[in-house]
C-alpha cells in the first residue's frame, strides 16, 4: 500500500510540473456524457454475484439519467420551438420552464421505476457493502426482480452474525443507500461544471437533497412506527424475502447505539417467524432520537448548492469560475460533512474538498485536492486527473471512538481518446484504511478500472 500511494504522490507530481503540455480546455457544449467501467477490480472478484460493483451502478444510474435528460431536451424543443438567435425573452423561458418541469417529474417519479435510474442504484449501493461482508443480496428493485424498493435474501442468521461480529459493515450498509444519491449529484455537478452543457440536472441535485432529507424526516416521525405496524401483515412469511432493514435510519441508529445487543432483540415478527426487521422512532432510546432528529436538520446541508437554484457556474472575470456545494454524508461511525469547491482557472479543472467527519462526541478533519483532466500530449488525445484524500477518523471506525486515526486515498485516472466521440480510460486508487464515499471497503484498498467513455457534442 505504500508503494502505491508513493507512485500516486509521484504522479501527482508529474501532473503539476511534468511535461510542457498544455491542460485541456473544453470549449464544446455536450448533449451526452456516457461512461461504463467494463472490469472494476477487486468487487467483480470480492461480491458474491461479481457485477454490478458500487462504481458500475453509479456510472449505469448516471448514463441512465443523462439519457433522460437528453430526451426532454429534445421533447421540450418540440414541444415549445425557439430560434435563441430570434426568439423572445419570454418563449425562451416558457422553453426552459417545460425542461425543467419535464425533468422534474422524470427524477422524482421515473427514479423509482425498476431501471438504473436513482432507486435501484440506492438498492445497489446496500448490496455492495452487504458483499463485501459476504453476504449475497437481491436488489427489488429490478425489473427482472420485483419492484418495491428493497433488497432481500438476507435471512435473520446472517444479520445477526453481522451485528455480532461486523457491526461496521452492518451500519454502513444501512446507510450506503442514500450515499448513492449523494454521489449522483456530486458526479453529475462536477462533470457539468467542467464541460458545459445544453440541458443542466439542477432537479436531479433537488431530487437527491430532498430524497436524504425526506427518508430522514420519515424515520423521525410517528410514520416509521405506523409501518412498523402495518407493513408486516403485508410481508412474505419467509424472513429471507423480506427487506433487510426495512427503515435505513431508524435501524442505523437503533444498532449503532446498543452495538453490544443481540440482533434478535428486536420485537418476534407478527404471526410469522423471525425478528420483525422494522424499526420505529419510538423503539429508539431518548439519546438515539436526539441524534436522528439532529441528522433530519444536518441533512439541510444539502440544500446548500447553487446548482439546485440554477446557478452552474459563478464567474470571476474572464479567467476564473467555480461553484460549491455542501455534502452531509451518513457514515457507520457518525456522518460526513462536507463541502466542495470545483474551480475552472483558465485552462486548469481544479477540486477542493474540506471534510468533517463526526462520530458520538469527537469531530475530525479531512481534506482533498484534485487537479483534472490535463493533457498529457499536445494533440490532447491522452489526459491525466489526479485527486488525493487525507483525513482523520474515528481510530477505529466506532460510533464511540475518543481518538482520531490518519488515513487518505488517491485516485489516478488515465483517459485516451479514440475517436471523435470515444475514449478508453484507467482508473487506479488506493486508500488506506478507513471510510470513503463510494468504496464499499472499509480496510486498506487498490482497485481499477477499465472502461469507456461516449460523449455527444456541439461546438
């Protein structure tokens, strides 16, 4: 590992000072952004069902969205025709007014149907960390599946051995759900902000805010032990068909306070066997709902993004733009609060992140920079990002951990052109031990990728 992230810091270096090459500028407006990891190294070996690892189902949600996205352009050129050389204020805006509420509809109605749109990537996002601790899942929300927002195959035998001897992975399961719908923003932000584009997500960013904050905003209410009551008469008597944590907060915070209570101590399942997984607001000790209702207002943090309110980009002068968006993140120790600053500086993408990860009573700090996409070669054909992580957390991953523990990551991805509209790309990171969005792993990890890019645009 230390090698490895030695040769990570050497290319950073390279990337900064190496050859005399210009850095990319991107000058095309993008109809399209499509990107497929073909191997993804070692969760295509490590899960138990190899595909689609946490990275595959983010990019397969991403295309499916930028398809969609594409679409209502096109629907609501149709549908309200404008020339934008000769078109007047007011039709322009009726144009982009039906964009958006077209689009508006497709993340919140069409995230839930049983495709890679939002819901399902949630689902995935459950099943890769559940993987990783060994045990193979089904997402219910596929098509080729059923369609009801759950993940099962998981019997009551294999919960409790995860709480009785990998808590950790237990509670980042139940929380790597909604990480999905933070990294959907995050990755379609920071593309769009660095290569314009004819259509912007900004209701798929108010979706994803809206999502973590409303599920939050559930589980706090009398609502979660209302469908603690009358789900289960609806459920299949089998524990193994029935979803493995019912509600993701409400047991995130039920486990991660009583980490030393049997599994099967929650309340027998009605009129049928096992424990009944459903977890209500009221089951919660004092300390836990103080905790979950101040996870409800910290999830406001995601509000806090200008793209959602239209604004892509924020311009200094002729050389310099940048936005910024703030991040809460649920973690099995606590939560990750964040906030990003993508910066375009005459032809360099830069990324700057700031971190607080926050456990029971301690809060500390992490950090990441990034530069993106410089060009390696003076054709422009073969291009460099480079983004290193360092932070400190719990000493060991606990909810109640008193002493910090440094860690970090970096990522090297390597694109190169093979025609007008593909690339091929290598994708290598390392981290050390510890907790990053997006990485199923919680200890020490090198993984790559190898995949391809698609992109649609016009000049």
């Amino acid at each position: 590992m230390k090698k490895i992230m030695t040769a990570m810091l050497a290319a950073a270096l390279a990337l900064a000072i190496g050859s005399p090459a210009v850095l990319a500028q991107d000058t095309a407006l993008y109809k399209l952004r499509l990107s497929l990891s073909l191997p993804d190294l070692p969760q295509n070996q490590d899960l138990p069902y190899r595909y689609p690892t946490m990275q595959q189902s983010l990019e397969l949600s991403n295309n499916f969205y930028d398809l969609g996205y594409r679409g209502i352009d096109l629907l609501g050129d149709k549908l309200i025709r404008v020339d934008e050389a000769g078109a007047t204020p007011g039709k322009l805006l009726l144009n982009k007014t039906a964009k958006y509420l077209l689009s508006l509809g497709f993340v919140r109605y069409g995230s839930e149907l049983p495709i890679t749109l939002g819901i399902w990537a949630h689902e995935e996002f459950h099943r890769a960390v559940l993987g990783v601790s060994g045990v193979n899942a089904t997402n219910g929300n596929w098509l080729l599946s059923r369609w009801d927002g759950t993940v099962y195959g998981v019997s009551d035998g294999q919960l409790s051995q995860l709480k009785a001897h990998d808590l950790k992975g237990l509670l980042y399961s139940y929380v790597a759900g909604v990480h999905a719908q933070s990294l959907s923003t995050q990755t379609n932000l920071l593309n769009d902000f660095y290569h314009k584009r004819i259509i912007y997500k900004n209701a798929l960013y108010l979706y994803n805010a809206w999502y973590t904050w409303h599920y939050l905003r559930f589980s706090t209410s009398n609502a979660s032990n209302t469908v603690k009551v009358d789900a289960p008469p609806h459920e299949n008597l089998d524990p193994v068909q029935r979803d493995y944590a019912g509600a993701d907060f409400t047991a995130w915070a039920y486990d991660m306070f009583s980490p030393d209570q049997p599994y099967t101590t929650r309340d027998p399942f009605p009129n049928g066997e096992g424990v009944n997984r459903r977890v209500g607001f009221s089951d919660l000790s004092p300390e836990a709902q103080d905790y979950l209702e101040k996870q409800e207002r910290l999830s406001l943090i995601n509000f806090i993004n200008p793209a959602v309110f239209f604004v892509n980009s924020i311009n200094l002068g002729r050389h310099v733009s940048f936005n910024f968006f703030g991040q809460y993140v649920p973690t099995h120790f606590g939560n990750d609060i964040g906030m990003l600053l993508p910066v375009r500086y005459r032809k360099s993408n830069l990324l700057l992140g700031l971190h607080t990860y926050n456990n029971r009573r301690q809060t500390f700090g992490g950090l990441e920079i990034g530069l993106l996409e410089k060009a390696l070669d003076k054709r422009d054909r073969l291009q460099g990002s480079l983004v290193l992580h360092a932070w400190v957390q719990p000493e060991n991953q606990s909810f109640f951990d008193e002493k910090g523990k440094a860690g970090g990551a970096a990522e090297l991805n390597l694109k190169y052109s093979l025609g007008r509209h593909f690339s091929s790309f290598v994708n290598v990171a390392g981290k050390t031990r510890g907790w990053q969005a997006g990485n199923p792993y919680l200890n020490k990890n090198v993984s790559a990728r190898v995949g391809l890019n698609y992109d649609l645009r016009t000049y």
